[in-house]
C-alpha cells in the first residue's frame, strides 16, 4: 500500500513538471532609461601639424625633446648645411664683384668713359675744323673736295661719339642687371640656407619626434608632430547607421583605454559630412568638460554619446521583441500577437511608446 501512494506521488510531479509553462512571463515597467551610441576613437591636438623638412641632410641639431614647450618661430632641429653655406658665400662674392662692376669707379666704366672723352676731343676738333672750311669756301681758298672731305670727318667723329655714349649705358645698364641678379641669387642662397633650420609654427608642444640627432632626413619627411596644448580634441568614429542620432551638444562619456573604469564627460563640438571608406564611419569630434590638460596624444579610448534620455518610460527587455516591432501577450488561456511603436534603445531595454500597458504580460518561448 505504501508502495502505491509513492508511485502516485511520483507520477503527480512528472504531471506537474511536463505541465509547467515553457516560456518567460514579464510586465512592462516604469523606469529611467537612456539612448546611446558607442564609438571608438582617440585624443589628439586639434592643431596638430607635422614638421617636415624641406631639404636631404642630417641632423646636426635636435634642441628639443617631447613634450617641451615651443615658441613662434624658436629653432628646433638643424641639419647639416655646409654645402649649402658654400652656396651663400659664391653668391655674397657674386654680389662684391657686381657692386664693383655698377659702380662708377668701375674698371670697365671708366675705358669707355674714357672711350667717350677721345671721342668727344675729336668731335669737337672735327667741327672747329669744318666750321672754319666753310668759312675758306666761301673765300675760295679751299676746294669743294677739302669741305666735303671735313664733313665726313666731322659725321664720323659724331657716329664715333654716339656709339661711345650708347655703349657706355649698355655696359651701366648691364652691370646694374647683373648687380640685381647676384643680389636675387644671394637672397635665393641664403633663404635655401634657411631650409635647413626647422622652426615652430606658434606656441606649440612637441608630442612626437619621429628623428634623433644624427639621422639622415630626406625632402619631404616627417621630423615631428607639434600642436597647440589648449586644443586637444576627442576624435570619434561612429557608424553609419548611428550618425544621424548624433547632433551637437550631447554628452558623451569616456574611458581611456590607459585608465578603465575612470570616466571623463565630453559634449560633441563638429560633425564631420564626409564618410570615411577606410574606416566605413563618420568623423565626429568632441571636446573634454573641465580643466582637462594633462591627456597624451594619441591615447586611444572608448565613447558613449547619450543620445536620448527620459526619467520615466515603459520599458521592455530586448529578447521579447521580434521582427517587426512585435510581441506576444498572455491574456489568461490565450495568446495574441501585438504590434508595439519602441522609443529610446539602450543596452537591454526598449522604450513602449505605443501599443502596451503596464497591467499587459508579455512572454517568449524558453
């Protein structure tokens, strides 16, 4: 008999096991939630520039280490420039000897202006003498032949006298041309000298050098990577499907890869319009809130940007939505699909704008 009652007990919970619903019943409920979009990104300068060298040679000079504290126009690195320095001092030569050349004590100034004074004796003798052959012509005490032959000499003299004169400006106006293009190539000289010296472009700091003293720096390659301390900035990459949620002004919290579980309070500054095929994302960029100096640049980090928030909202779990916006309600006995308009969607839960009551029991499969 007892036997019996126990195999009655026994089959009465395999009854109630197999009974037992095999689904999840939850109700909807009142409660805080917040939207939003996770991005990832880094720190960086906002202006920012690279340093980069305008001319081949190695560098003899590297007067700065990173994070120093730069000025406007304070030298940074030099590099090895005696060959172009070789250039200035034939230039500058160039420039002693043409001044010599425009001056008017100038050797080859002063043979034609000597030149110009024989000439002109000669003129001035030439036309004595023809005056005073037409003077005897008229009395008949020279010949037609004597005149003619004095004036051709005077003509001569004349053309010999003018070209004397033309040739003189030639030779000032030559050494003049001459003067300002040495003057032009010296200027030329020294501002290439000057390609060999690299300075700051306004107060900057150094945060990073890519080459030590005593490397060999090609045109053209990159030396290191200043920019204004005051103007680090929080470079986001969102996802296409995310950006038009995102607008100016909204908060955004961060964690520095280098510091987890520390956050830091950021509001988006720009949106960027152009997509990135790279990194198949939009460029949206933040500012820190707060005396915020000491970041390194190039830190990488991790961003929410809250982009929806209500103190009260009807609230759902994820997994109990299915495609289209649906769920299941349990009324009693019976089961029915309802369509729902969701809100705000955080991690877990999704806001119930229509379509639900808070007394509604919603259910999904096991």
């Amino acid at each position: 008999m007892k036997l019996n009652n126990l195999s009655l007990i026994l089959l009465f919970c395999v009854l109630v096991l197999s009974c037992k619903p095999k689904y999840d019943e939850i109700a909807p409920k009142i409660a805080p939630v917040t939207e939003a979009v996770f991005a990832s990104g880094s720190i960086d300068p906002k202006d920012a520039y690279i340093l980069t060298s305008l001319s081949d040679g190695f560098i003899i000079k590297s007067l700065v280490t990173e994070n120093d504290l730069v000025h406007d126009h304070q030298l940074l690195f030099q590099l090895d420039n005696r060959q172009q320095h070789t250039q200035v001092n034939i230039a500058r030569t160039n420039v002693e000897y043409s001044q010599i050349n425009a001056s008017a004590s100038s050797p080859t100034l002063l043979q034609i202006k000597a030149q110009i004074d024989a000439a002109l004796v000669k003129l001035q003798t030439d036309s004595i003498t023809l005056n005073r052959y037409e003077h005897l012509y008229l009395t008949n005490s020279v010949s037609k032949q004597d005149l003619d032959n004095m004036r051709m000499n005077f003509t001569s003299s004349l053309s010999a006298y003018k070209v004397a004169l033309a040739n003189y400006n030639s030779a000032n106006d030559k050494a003049k041309q001459d003067l300002a293009n040495s003057i032009s190539q010296l200027q030329n000289a020294q501002e290439g000298n000057e390609y060999f010296n690299l300075y700051a472009i306004g107060m900057s700091k150094v945060y990073q050098i890519f080459k030590k003293q005593g490397d060999l720096v090609r045109r053209g390659e990159q030396v290191a990577q200043l920019g204004n301390p005051d103007s680090i900035v929080i470079n986001l990459d969102v996802d296409e499907g995310s950006i038009s949620k995102i607008a100016l002004g909204q908060k955004v919290l961060i964690e520095l890869n280098t510091e987890k579980n520390k956050p830091y309070n950021a509001v988006i500054s720009k949106i960027y319009p152009h997509f990135n095929e790279t990194s198949q994302s939009y460029k949206v960029e933040a500012k820190f809130t707060g005396d915020n100096k000491n970041f390194i640049a190039g830190t990488q980090l991790q961003a929410n940007i809250i982009t929806a928030k209500k103190e009260s909202a009807m609230l759902i779990p994820h997994v109990y939505i299915s495609t289209g916006n649906k769920v299941v309600l349990k009324h009693e006995t019976k089961m029915d699909t309802v369509s729902i308009i969701t809100g705000i969607i955080s991690d877990d839960w999704v806001e119930v704008t229509s379509g639900l009551k808070t007394s509604d029991i919603l259910v999904k499969l096991k």
